[in-house]
C-alpha cells in the first residue's frame, strides 16, 4: 500500500482518512484469517489527535508511531508493537493493551483508566537509527518508558515489566500491579492508593513522597527502595517487612506492646460508654492500631473509632462493630462469622479472605432520630475470596467493591448499591439482589 506524507512540520507521514480507513479494513481481514487480508504496518507514521475509539488494531505492527492527544479509549491494541511510539495525553481509558510492546514510549499525560496492560512491556528501549532528538515535538524517541501525571485509575498492569519507568507525579488509584516488575523505577510523589502491588518486585524503586494509603504490599521485593517521606497510612504488609530497613522512619503503623496490655482494661471502659450512652466510661480508640491475631471474640466495639486498623487474622466472630468506623482496616482472613457490622464505615477496608458468613452489613436504625437509618459503607473494599454465606448486605453501599471469588450463597443484597463493583467468579447461588443498583458491574451474568 503506498502512503502519502504530508508537511506537518515533522519527518513522520501522514495518512489521508481513506488511507487509514483502507488499512484498518485490511487487518481486520488479516485478523480474520481473510484472503487478501495484510497485517497493518503504521511505523513512524503521524496519528496525533485521531480519533480512534474502539480501533481495533490487535498485533499491529506501531512502531515509533504518533498518537499524541489522539482518542484511543476502547482500542483493542493487545500484542501491538508500539515499542517507542508517542502516546502523550492520548485518551487511552478502557483500551486493551494486553501483552503490548511499549518499551520506550512517552505516555506522559495519558489518561489509562480501566485500561488493561496484563504482561505489557514498558522497559526502557532504544531505538537504533533514530535519536531522541528526532522525535516530534518531544515525543519518544526510545529511552525510559515515561508516565510522568499519567492518570490509571483502576489500570490493570499484572506481571508488567515496568522495570526503570519513570511515574513523576503519576496516579495509580486503585490499579492492580500484582507481579509486576518495577525494579529501579522512579515513582516520586505518585499516587498509589489502594493500589494492589503484591507479589511486585520494587526493588531499588524510588517511591519518595507517594502515598501507598490502603495499598497491598504484600510478598513485595523492597531491598534498595526508596520510601522517604511517603505515606504508608493503611497499606497492608507481611509480618517481616516491618523489620526491614527500607521501611523505617515511615508512618507505617507497628504494633504498640503498651497498648496489648491496655486493651483489655480500654475494652471494659468502651462497653461501659456503650451501654450508658456516653454517660460513663471511654470511647475506644484504636486507629492504627497493629492488633494482627487477636482473640475478640464477641467485643463490643460499637462506634470504636478503628481507622487503619490492623486485624488481620483476628477472631472478631459475633463481635459488635454497629456504627464503628473501620475504614482502610485491614481485616485480612479474620473471622467475622455472625458479626454486627450495621451501619459500619468500611471504606476502602480489606477483607480478602475473611469469614463473614452470617454478618450483618443492614443499616442501622438510630435511636431518638425518627427513624433514621445509617447505611454500611463497603465501597471501594476488597471481599476477594472472602466468605459471605448468608450474610445480610441488605442497602448496603458497595460501589465500587470487589468480590472476586467471594462466597456469597444465600446473601441478601436487596436494595444494596453495587455500581461499579466486581463480583467476576463470585458464588452466587440464591443471592438476592431485588432493587439493587447493578450498574456496571462484573461479573454479573
């Protein structure tokens, strides 16, 4: 196919619209296994502020190309070889990106949310015969990977190679990094809350000045980082990592051996506030609180103030949360089997293989206040693997919630609100879901 330039104040070609259309039409052949179909070949070619929404340019070969400012949401781009092309404030949101080849690209600025990069390549590379200095306009010329206030709100970049990108001021919220290799990386003040790391490899990665609120970093390689000034509030850790010297000086919360021998007395003085209606006794407050393993069984902990805690492993079974606040918890494989969570602030808590069977997640009527109801707030929480049986989820607020392999036979979801929320290999038989708001959800056939 022979291809037009045009002057555009830069060495890359340009392709007339019934250029491009010609060639998208001949992969799709090729993709087919049609006669006549050809394999789309866009090497060095400019495609800055195309639209091309939902394009479907799965194996193409892209290398060195342009897609700067262009709109690329949906694209179905897996396998693609995109190795140092320029992708700059490109609208990439929910594109699949699958095993693609990105080494040396400049994705800076881009927007990447609910895109999907399982096994992508984002290493640094080089491209031989054209110098950095040749790329238009301060595109990629090959070099670091660059994602410097790149937004991938809920990206999935599992068992990436992202080893030595540079993330400057980047936003993981939320994005699964599970396995991914981010040895050397530079990640100074980007955000990664409730980013899911385990299993990653940051080793020698600079993560001075983000914030790891409610992030998994559980089974990460950390020797060498760098975690100056950052912010460890809520992020979930194995047993070891809080001897290891990377972490120290940090605001990771640590177990308190004075507090341990307080609780018991501080537990009895919260049941005595409960139960007089504030007129005698102390509210329990155990924000940030290591508590990891413990025997609660059956604990009044009735609107304790619980931020941050750490309950992981605990048997919190029959115990009473109603009206406390748990949010950034984490509630990893505790037993929560009969317990009473009405009304409790669960934002952002991690309860990743946890008990709940028998739970109570309903509103929770208030006293003196005619009637009114206090919802449960579960949003944005991990339930992955969690056990649910027969739980009453009853109104409860779970946008944005995952549920992945969660147990949930015979819950009652009535009226629950579950925008956006996850529930992809969830057991689901005789769960009620009359009135629930059931948008955009996963999993749900």
């Amino acid at each position: 196919m022979s291809v037009t330039a045009r002057n555009e104040g830069s060495d890359l070609r340009r392709l007339s619209p019934a250029q491009l259309s010609t060639l998208v039409d001949l992969h799709q052949r090729f993709l087919r296994g049609d006669e006549g179909g050809e394999r789309a070949d866009l090497t060095f070619v400019d495609l800055a502020e195309l639209d091309l929404t939902s394009v479907d340019l799965r194996g193409a070969r892209l290398v060195g190309a342009r897609f700067a400012y262009g709109r690329l949401g949906q694209a179905r781009l897996a396998g693609a070889d995109l190795y140092g092309a320029d992708l700059r404030m490109a609208r990439l949101a929910g594109a699949d990106l699958t095993g693609a080849n990105l080494r040396g690209t400049c994705m800076r600025g881009a927007d990447l949310a609910d895109a999907v990069l399982n096994d992508a390549d984002l290493r640094e590379g080089e491209m031989a015969g054209r110098s950095k200095a040749a790329a238009p306009q301060g595109g990629s010329g090959g070099g670091a990977v660059e994602l410097t206030r790149a937004t991938m709100h809920r990206a999935v970049f599992a068992r990436a190679r992202m080893g030595g990108l540079v993330g400057l001021q980047s936003d993981f919220t939320d994005t699964d990094l599970r396995g991914a290799q981010l040895a050397h990386a530079d990640l100074r003040n980007a955000v990664l809350v409730g980013a899911n790391l385990a299993g990653a490899d940051l080793s020698g990665c600079n993560l001075a000045g983000a914030t790891l609120r409610d992030s998994d970093l559980s089974e990460v390689a950390i020797a060498g980082a760098s975690f100056k000034g950052a912010d460890l509030a809520g992020a979930m850790v194995d047993a070891s990592a809080y001897a290891a010297p990377e972490l120290a000086g940090t605001n990771l919360a640590r177990a308190d051996e004075a507090l341990l021998r307080r609780l018991p007395d501080m537990l009895l003085e919260h049941a005595a506030w409960v139960g007089s209606g504030g007129r005698q006794g102390t509210r329990i407050d155990l924000s940030r609180a290591v508590l990891a393993g413990l025997d609660l069984h059956g604990a009044e902990l009735g609107a304790a103030a619980m931020s941050h805690v750490v309950l992981r492993g605990s048997d919190l079974a029959g115990a009473v949360f109603a009206a406390a606040d748990l949010s950034f918890a984490d509630l990893r494989t505790a037993r929560l089997e009969a317990a009473d969570l009405r009304g409790a602030n669960l934002f952002r808590a991690s309860l990743s293989g946890a008990d709940l069977s028998g739970a109570d997640l309903s509103p929770l009527e208030l006293s003196g206040n005619d009637g009114r109801l206090l919802a449960t707030r579960v949003e944005r929480a991990r339930l992955d693997g969690a056990t649910l049986r027969g739980a009453n989820l009853r109104g409860a607020k779970l946008m944005g919630a995952s549920f992945a392999g969660a147990d949930l036979r015979g819950a009652d979801l009535t009226g629950a609100l579950l925008r956006k929320a996850s529930l992809s290999g969830a057991r689901l038989e005789g769960a009620r879901f009359e009135g629930a708001d059931l948008r955009e959800v996963a999993g749900l056939s």
